[in-house]
C-alpha cells in the first residue's frame, strides 16, 4: 500500500485501510452451514462453543439489561429460548435467579446435549422451528437465529403463537459480514418485518449492544 500511496501522491490521492471493520468470510455456503449435520458437528466441537460464549457474551449483557429494565420477566412462570444452541442463555438466567420453569429447543441434537451441561434443570427437546410449538409459554426468546433461514416470516409466526412476551434478536445487516448468513436485516427493514407479524400485539424495535444487534420486543 505504501508503494501505491506514493504513486498517488501527485494526484492528491491517498489509499488508508478502514480499521476495526470485520472482512468478509469467504467460501462458506449459508445453505449448506445451516444444515442439521453441520450445526451438530460445530456443536460438539468444545473449541468451537467457548469462542461462541465469547464472541456473544456482550449481546447477552445488553439483552439482559433491556430485560430487566422492561420488568419483561417479573411474575413469569416460564420461559423457553427457541434455538437455544448450547445454552449458554438458559444458564445465565437459571444462575441469575429466574426462577420459572425453563426450557430450550434447538435443530441441533449436539447443541440440546451442551445445554443439558449448561442448564441441567431446563427441560431440553429437538425442535423444527418451520413446526408449531407443542406448549405456550409467558416468555419466549429467540437469538440470533432467523437471518439463518429461508422463510424466516413463517419461523416467526410460529414464535409469536407460542408466547405472551416473544423477544427475537438478529445482526444488525449493515454491519453483518458473516456469509453463512441468508437474512441481513437494517433497522428499518426489521421493523417492517416485524409489524407485518405483530398483528395487534404492542411491538418494540430498538438497536442494542453499541448497535450491532438488533432487538423486537412483542407484548
């Protein structure tokens, strides 16, 4: 780069990396990283989940906080997180004192068996989100899971029948590289998305952790 800043500099012109902006990841195919096998292998990789809880750590903090000051969880007497992966939520919350019954599903059979680690009193099962949901829960939670779909509108429906208070969380799109990733969502396209699913439900749509994630909050 040096090299072509000092062809440039006649011209006034000068190259600068942006720093602190993630690269894209090349040669990953969203279909086939979303797909059952592949989420049991990352699943089952220890490596792999502990960079997970790292990287995520953050959002669970600003979440959390959002929660607590909406009162989101007072008087719930249960809770599940759909795509709960290796339950790294469901503890946090068991751990913090939330004292409802718990319970997580996820695609991944892999992931339900980390989340028997992460969150032994949680009632755990396999689950196809394209599916209803068996049993209504007061709080249902879903992170960082529709921008992995193809029908994400259906995945939400399903959500929102299943729950009282349904808080649904996704990458902020304008800021989101990862290319395993099909759904790439700004603010105001997530919006839309989500009123066209609320109906006559009270709907909360807001960035959080430093605006790298975004949150729609469904009462």
């Amino acid at each position: 780069m040096n090299v072509i800043n000092k062809l440039l500099r006649p011209l006034g012109v000068r190259i600068v990396r942006e720093k602190n902006r993630p690269l894209p990841k090349a040669g990953i195919d969203p279909l086939e990283r979303n797909k059952k096998a592949t989420l049991d292998q990352l699943w089952g990789d220890a490596a792999f989940k502990d960079k997970y809880e790292q990287e995520h750590r953050p959002l669970y903090d600003s979440l959390s906080a959002i929660i607590a000051s909406r009162k989101l969880l007072e008087g719930a007497q249960s809770l599940i997180d759909v795509g709960c992966g290796p339950g790294n939520f469901l503890g946090r919350l068991d751990r913090t004192g939330f004292t409802g019954a718990l319970s997580g599903c996820d695609f991944s059979e892999s992931a339900i068996a980390a989340a028997a680690q992460q969150c032994p009193r949680a009632a755990l099962f396999t689950h196809d989100i394209y599916q209803p949901l068996k049993a209504r829960y007061e709080v249902l939670t879903c992170m960082e899971t529709l921008e992995h779909l193809l029908q994400p509108g259906q995945a939400l429906q399903n959500l929102l029948a299943a729950s009282r208070v349904c808080i649904i969380t996704v990458p902020e799109g304008r800021k989101d590289s990862f290319r395993g990733h099909i759904n790439f969502w700004s603010l105001e396209s997530w919006e839309v998305f989500c009123r066209e699913a609320a109906g006559k439900r009270k709907l909360t749509v807001q960035e959080f952790n430093e605006a790298k994630n975004l949150v729609a909050i469904f009462e």
